[in-house]
C-alpha cells in the first residue's frame, strides 16, 4: 500500500514542478478508480433527490387533490415541481381529541421539491383557512422557536424549532412554511400575496 504521506509528496512536488510529471502506476489506477466510480454516483445523487414509490404522495391522502392542484399552479408559475411527498409537520396540528384519541385538525400536509428548493404546505378543508391561526417567532441560541394560537388548535407542546428563519405565507385553505429567501419572493410574485410578518 502507498502511504498517505507520499500521495501528499506526490501532489506537493506536481505541483511545485520539483519531480517531472510521472505518474506511480498504482496511483494512475487508483485515480481512474475513482473517477469512474465518483462519477455516476455524483449524478445519481443530484438527480435522486426524490423520495421513490410509498414515499411519495397517495392518491388515498385526503389532500392529494388540493396539493396536485397546487402543484400545477406551481409549474404554471415557472416554478417547477420535482416530487410531492408527505411531511411531518401535520403532528403538530394533532391534538388528544374525547378519549385521548390523537386526531388531525387539518386536512393534511404536503413537501413539493422544487427547483429552488423545498416548500412544506399545510391544508385545511376548503373553504376553512389559516386566517384565525397566529404564529408567533422567538430566537434561541441554536435557532428559531415558533408558537402558535388559535384555530386550527395545535399540539399541546406548541413549539416548532429550526435552526433556520421559516417564514410562513397564506394562501386561501393553504399555509406555506418556506426556508429559503429566493423561493420566497418566487411564491410572493407569482401568487401576488406577502409571506406574514412575525
């Protein structure tokens, strides 16, 4: 086995031009190893970026309509939609109903991979809509603390961390919790609303 120590040397002295440019064949080898190896499984991992079969939405999910209808609206918009998946933000809109039965006070929820990256939406049954729940952000040292009041009624812990800013935009039965700037503005213009200010 060629030491560690001497691939460094190797790249030192290439590229100071101290040694002619001769290559170990072993090290020649390894190196076309790599490459091909590397290669596909970088394209893999940039273009598998979906979860595939039971992960992505069902038809069965009670929101599967209203979240292809949005998907459209999306790509309508030039937004494009890569996959739907559920998430699992719908437990924090899961309370202990009569009996200490867990129960969903929203129709459900859906992630929409984009190309400008993730957008996690909550639905409520049209034509109920989000306008009665208030969020309220906090600071912490590692992040974000998010509350909420209101209807739908939330879980009992009512605490949402992140590491980063979400903001959080209506739109008619549906809530938008975006963690990226650019896709943002984008929903911002192509649906003419305001992300709200907290």
């Amino acid at each position: 086995m060629f030491p560690v120590t001497n691939y460094w040397s190797l790249i030192v002295g290439l590229l100071t031009e101290r040694w002619s440019l001769r290559v170990h064949p072993h090290l020649f080898v390894l190196g076309v190893a790599l490459l091909l190896v590397s290669f596909p499984l970088g394209l893999s991992a940039q273009e598998a970026d979906c979860p595939e079969g039971p992960a992505l939405l069902s038809p069965s999910e009670p929101v599967y309509a209203d979240a292809m209808e949005l998907k459209q609206m999306l790509e309508n918009q030039g937004i494009e939609v890569r996959c739907v998946f559920p998430t699992h933000l719908w437990s924090i809109f899961e309370v202990a109903g009569d009996g200490g039965v867990m129960h969903s006070t929203v129709e459900g929820e859906a992630n929409f991979r984009t190309n400008y990256g993730d957008l996690d939406v909550v639905f409520m049954p049209q034509p109920q809509t989000f306008a009665d729940l208030k969020i309220t952000e906090h600071r912490e040292d590692s992040g974000f603390l998010y509350t909420f009041s209101g209807t739908p009624r939330v879980w009992d812990a009512n605490r949402f961390g992140s590491a980063r800013r979400i903001y959080f935009l209506d739109r008619s039965n549906q809530l938008f919790f975006v963690g990226d700037v650019a896709l943002l503005r984008r929903l911002e213009q192509a649906f003419q609303v305001r992300h709200r200010k907290l």
